[in-house]
C-alpha cells in the first residue's frame, strides 16, 4: 500500500486527525507536507503548519515555549477550532501578529520537532523523513544560500539532541529515506 493510501486509512478512523512529518533539516519535510495536503484535497480539507513558524529564532527554537504552543495548536484543531498562532519573521527577528487559521479536517505539522512527545498521543500518524546530516545540510545551502551555513550547522546539533530526548525516529509510524 502506499503511503498516501496508508495515511489516508489512518485519518478516516480519527476525528480531527493531525499528520507529523519530522526528521533532520533538508530531508524534504516541506515538500511531502504539500504533496500529501495536494493528494488529500479531495477528501479532506487540510491545514499545513511549518515548524519553521512556530521557532522563536534559532537559539531557542525546540524550548518548551515551542512545545507549548505546539500544544496549543494541537489542541485546538482536536477541539474542531480554528487555529491562532503568531509565526516568527525570521528577516526581523520577532513574532508576527497572530493570524487565524480557519478550521479543518486535517493538520498536517512538518519541521523538526513536529512529532515531539508532548502531542505525540494526539497524533495519528508520525512520519520520520531521514537524511545523512551532510546531505541535508548541503540541500539546505544550496536552498537558501550560505550565508544560513553556520545557523545551520549550529542547528544540526540542537535538531540531533532534541531528537535523542524526544526518541523520534523510534515513534515513527513511517520512516522514509531521501
């Protein structure tokens, strides 16, 4: 069975279900995220959130503010709500004001620390996306140029330690491998 077929078996057995999408930087979280929110369409309406928004910064990106407001967000698609959130400008440094998300059938969450313990019960599906760190940090680069070189290769260390706490890879439901 494929993967889209899986999930979408998956998310009809679960009211409001939420999709984690998580793995190292430059694995290509992003794009299954759209395509899977394509290949959905027809079916249920579907909401993608990038971890990428929800950072504050680099240096405080996976701290519990974060999984607090994973939470949040969680918590409210369960309960049928639209969603509030602020996302982080990453150009200026500082939270946007808070924008609405209007309700829907499907949360699709990607980024590293999208499938993180504190939601992980809530989910109905974890997909872990792996990548060789060197790999993924060159796809990184060449995606949004060098000056991001050393943030990233700051990064690589945080993402690798939060996903040792977190056990992330060994909750997967799926593990794919780009």
């Amino acid at each position: 069975m494929e993967l889209t077929a899986a999930l979408l078996d998956l998310c009809k057995g679960v009211a409001q279900p939420v999709i984690a999408i998580d793995g190292p930087a430059g694995g290509g979280k992003t794009t299954l995220a759209q395509n899977l929110a394509l290949a959905f369409a027809t079916s249920l309406s579907t909401t993608v959130i990038h971890m990428d928004d929800l950072y504050d910064g680099w240096n405080d990106a996976l701290d519990e503010d974060f999984s607090s407001v994973l939470s949040h967000i969680v918590g409210l698609h369960k309960k049928s709500e639209n969603i509030l959130y602020s996302s982080y400008n990453w150009s200026e440094a500082k939270f946007d004001e808070a924008k609405e998300v209007p309700r829907t059938q499907l949360l699709i969450l990607e980024g590293v620390g999208s499938g993180q313990g504190s939601i992980r019960s809530s989910l109905a599906a974890l997909i872990w996306i792996d990548i060789n760190d060197k790999q993924g940090l060159a796809r990184v680069i060449a995606r949004d140029g060098e000056s991001i070189r050393v943030p990233m290769e700051k990064w690589l260390t945080l993402q690798e330690q939060h996903f040792h706490l977190e056990g992330t890879q060994n909750a997967a439901d799926f593990i794919l491998t780009t």
